[in-house]
C-alpha cells in the first residue's frame, strides 16, 4: 500500500459510515508517520507556534494560509518551499495536510474550527476557543461528531502545576473549597498603550485580503488599525477575558472539575487605556459554579506589581499558584495539624508536542475541545454581564444572540 491509500484506509476502518460523510476523509497516521501541517493565521502567535511545531520531530510544515501579504513573505523565508495562500479553504483542500494550527484573530476562530473540521484534518485551534456562544456550542460539537484530535491552545492545561494540585484535590488535602481568586495585572509606560502595534508602511488594501478578514462582519473599506489591532474592539475580539482569564479559568476549572458557571457579573471600564479602544482595561470578574464554589479574578493594565496568580482557598489547605513557577500547598492547621507544606514537582509538558503525539497516537490531547468550550462560555457571560451592565445567569447568557 502507499502511504496515502493506507493512511485512507485506516481512517476508513477507524470512523464509522455516518462520520465519513460528515467529514470527508483525510488521514489516520501510524506512529512513524511524518505529520505534514498547515496553518492558518501567523502573526505574532502563530510566529512562536510555527517554531515550536517545528521543532517536534517528524513534523513537515508544508502550507499556511494569512490574509496579509507581510506574513506569507516572512514564512517563505524562514520554510523554503512551503506554500502560501491569502484564504484559508486552499490549506484545506491540500490532500497533504494531516493536520492545521490555527492562531487567526478571534472572530475567526470557529470559522476556521468547523471547516479545518469539515475537510478531515486534526486541529489544534489557539484559545479563546469562540467569539460567541452559539459559536462555542457548534464547534463543540463538530468537534465530537469529527474523531479528529482537536488541542486547543491553553497551554497550562499541559503544565505540571495542573497535575499536582489535581493529586493535593484528589488526596483530600484542601478539604471543602468555596473560593477561588485569581488576577492578572500588566503595565505598560506612560504614553504606550497595553496590547497596542504600530501598523506597518505595507499594510495596504493591495496586501491585504480585506474580506477574509472582515469573515461576515459589516462591510466597509480597508482600515489597517483594525487589521493590526483587532483586539481592541468588540466585534472581533473579547477583551481581556478571552487573552488571559480564559487560561486561569480553564486551569481552575481543570483542577477541580467545575462545570460551566451558573452565573457571572463583571465590572471594570476602560480607565487606563484612553485611546478609543472599546475593550476594558480594568477588569473584576465573579463567577458562581454549581457545587457551592465561587470563582473571582481581577486585572489591570496599570500596575504589574502581583503580575498574575491563583489562590485555592479549600477548609484544610490553600494552594497558591504563579505561572511558571513551582505550585505550593499549605494546611489549614485547625483541620489539618499535622499536614506538611508542599511544592509540586511534575514538570510541564510540551503542549505542541502533546498535540502531535495525540495525531499519531489518536488519544485525547491534554487541553480538548471540551475545556476549550467550558471556559470559552465562562469568559463570554463575563463579557455579556459587563456589556449588559449586571449580573446574567448560564440560561440567559445561551438565549443572546450575538451583535457585531
Ligand atoms: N496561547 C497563548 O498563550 C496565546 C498568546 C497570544 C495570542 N494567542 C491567541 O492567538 C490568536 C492570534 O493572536 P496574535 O497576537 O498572533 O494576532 P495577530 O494579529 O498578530 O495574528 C493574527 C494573524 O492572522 C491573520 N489573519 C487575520 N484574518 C485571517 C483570516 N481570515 N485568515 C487567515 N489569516 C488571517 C492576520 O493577518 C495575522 O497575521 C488570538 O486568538 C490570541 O488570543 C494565544
């Protein structure tokens, strides 16, 4: 057999009648196989993924797909002989891609999902999973209904901080937990604006594929601010919440098993970052989850002095955690007096190169759709009660359809 009709025929045997045609076939691959990936989207994150897929062995990067003219040249330099597109339905038509990363803005993103989906290949999709609701239920779907191996990129679900406070949970160590706080705080100098980019001499109509961009937003004639700085408007992003809270979240939400909050609220305003953004700079978020636990977590874009952490507050233990550094427990002594203070010891994994073992291997990724929904909806009802100015329960947040 060639390797192509024996990558077909063991997708054929792997996938039922009913989900081949739903989704076309593309590749079952063996544990040898190379694994020959496309991208879509490589700007600032999908420059640092492009490295680190590389640098899995047996991987092949042989497509991507970006709008903008700037982003193709600087990929033709650094992967000679890769191909580039200004539309990312040509990466997915290429029989020879196994697999496709995607790091496009957010308003894109269940695009992207669904048809990388729909044309049989493997994902691995950069968080936050959706832009909206109704986008979060379809992808979570799709991504069950496809038997493809699906990573999202929330990174700390592959950390080893995750993997010993679930054992401390498991062990019983922190008792009953009712809070957790979590924070993010950034700073940046006076007179420069967090998360803004200055737009380049070449990013012109001509350079860019301005519809592609727009992906069904309103029409109207080329802006290159909004192309560059995306992230500060609504329509295609969703603000800090789906940057940065979408990473804690999905990391607490992990570690104790929570499922979707039942209600949250979110204050704050732009108060620091007076440059005609819409998204807030000042964030305060309050989530309440089934199972009698509340989930809180607060940023700024003006003063980095805690930088970013989280606290499990349990009756016999707290576990206090800092990215990037060794997690750390400590009893409670009035129930635990005879409990020792602990830091983890389980090294963080490659989340990239788990993504590429799972497409060999066909075993479920550390970060799967699953949690990229669950903490997808969480950082979409923050939005919608900050946007809505009050509080909004799990049932109602599903009922809004979404504006741009
Ligand atoms: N996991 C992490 O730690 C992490 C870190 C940073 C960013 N991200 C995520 O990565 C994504 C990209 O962020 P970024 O900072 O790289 O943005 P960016 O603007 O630098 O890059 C996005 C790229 O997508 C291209 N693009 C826009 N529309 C497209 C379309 N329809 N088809 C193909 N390409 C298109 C743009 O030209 C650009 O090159 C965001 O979702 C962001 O939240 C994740």
């Amino acid at each position: 057999m060639t390797d192509q009709t024996r990558r077909t025929f063991l997708k054929e045997a792997a996938l039922g009648t009913a989900a081949i045609l739903a989704f076309p076939p593309s590749t079952v691959l063996g544990a040898n196989d190379r694994v020959r990936v496309g991208m879509i989207g490589v700007g600032d994150r999908g420059g640092e993924l492009l490295k680190q897929v590389r640098a899995v062995p047996g991987v092949e990067l042989v497509a991507m797909a970006d709008v903008y003219r700037r982003r193709r040249d600087e990929v033709k330099n650094s992967v000679p002989g890769i191909q580039t597109f200004d539309d990312h339905r040509r990466v997915l038509e290429m029989k020879d891609v196994d697999a496709v990363i995607v790091a496009s803005p957010l308003h894109t993103h269940a695009r992207h999902f669904l048809d990388t989906l729909a044309a049989g290949k493997d994902l691995y999709a950069e968080k936050t999973m959706t832009w909206s609701i109704p986008e979060a239920e379809k992808c979570l779907a799709a991504a069950k209904d496809s038997g493809r191996i699906v990573q999202i990129g929330l990174q700390y679900q592959s950390s080893g901080a995750l993997t010993d406070t679930r054992q401390w949970i498991q062990n019983g160590w922190l008792g009953k937990v009712t809070h957790v706080e979590s924070w993010m705080s950034r700073n940046t100098p006076h007179g420069k604006g967090q998360w803004v980019r200055p737009v380049p001499s070449d990013c012109t109509a001509q350079n860019v594929n301005w519809s592609a961009f727009l992906n069904g937003r309103p029409d109207r004639p080329f802006d290159p601010f909004k192309l560059i700085n995306w992230r500060l408007f609504w329509e295609f992003a969703g603000g800090n919440c789906a940057e940065n809270m979408v990473h804690q979240l999905a990391w607490i939400i992990s570690v104790l098993d929570l499922p979707l909050p039942s209600a949250a609220y979110m204050s704050g305003g732009v108060f620091s970052e007076k440059d005609g953004r819409e998204v807030p700079d000042t964030i305060a978020v309050t989530l309440d989850f089934p199972k009698d636990i509340v989930v809180t977590w607060q940023s700024t874009f003006s003063n980095k002095h805690y930088e970013l952490g989280d606290r499990i507050l349990g009756s016999d233990g707290t576990v206090e955690h800092h990215f990037d550094e060794a997690v750390q427990y400590w009893p409670e002594k009035v129930n635990r007096p005879g409990g020792e203070a602990t830091r983890g010891t389980t090294h963080d994994q490659d989340h990239m190169r788990n993504w590429i073992e799972c497409v060999r291997s066909r075993s479920q990724p550390n970060a799967p759709a699953e949690i990229g929904y669950r903490s997808a909806i969480a950082v979409h009802m923050a939005n919608l009660s900050y946007k809505n100015k009050r509080r909004i329960t799990l049932e109602e947040a599903k009922a809004v359809v979404p504006e741009f």
